[in-house]
C-alpha cells in the first residue's frame, strides 16, 4: 500500500481558490506522478480538476490538507503547497 503524504495550508490569496489560482493547482498537479486531493471544510477536491478545485470552496484563511500518494508524492504535495501560500493567481488591482 503506498504512503500517503499530508500537508496543510491557510490559502492566502485575497480572493481564496478561485479561477487563477486553481489553474495553478492543475497545472502544477498534472506534472505529478501522483494523485492528489484538497480537502477543506468536509469537501473534497481532486487537484487535477479545475471544476472540482474551484468549487472547493477554499476562501482566504481557509485551512486546505493537501493528500498525495504516487511515487512524486511528496513533491506534488510540497508544490501545491507553496501554490496556497503564495499570492499565485492573485487577482491584480
């Protein structure tokens, strides 16, 4: 049985999860051997989906587990983590 790997974030990002930064997600995520999944709030999100990330409903302040396994797993979970608390796909003024 593989590993799961778990890590936590507060999303910074002004706006929460929203269009941009779940691009971000997806794009990071697919580079991945691994299956990744955001869980916030009892939802569950599978981070290769911009559908089921953007309707994760992760806003500002909200604390996000990111669960990895594959053989990239630690890694795709460090990489979504520093998507969450960055200001990537911030929303500029």
């Amino acid at each position: 049985m593989e590993e799961t790997i778990v890590r936590k974030a507060k999303v910074v990002n002004a706006h929460g999860i929203h269009a941009r930064p779940s691009h971000a997600i997806v794009s990071a995520a697919v580079d991945f051997e691994a299956t990744i999944e955001l869980r916030c709030d009892g939802r569950v999100a599978d981070a290769r989906s911009i559908l089921s990330v953007m309707t994760l409903g992760a806003v500002h302040g909200a604390e996000v587990e990111v669960h990895a396994t594959g053989p990239q797993a630690k890694e795709a979970a460090e990489r979504v983590v520093e998507i969450l608390l960055s200001c990537e796909g911030q929303a500029h003024s």
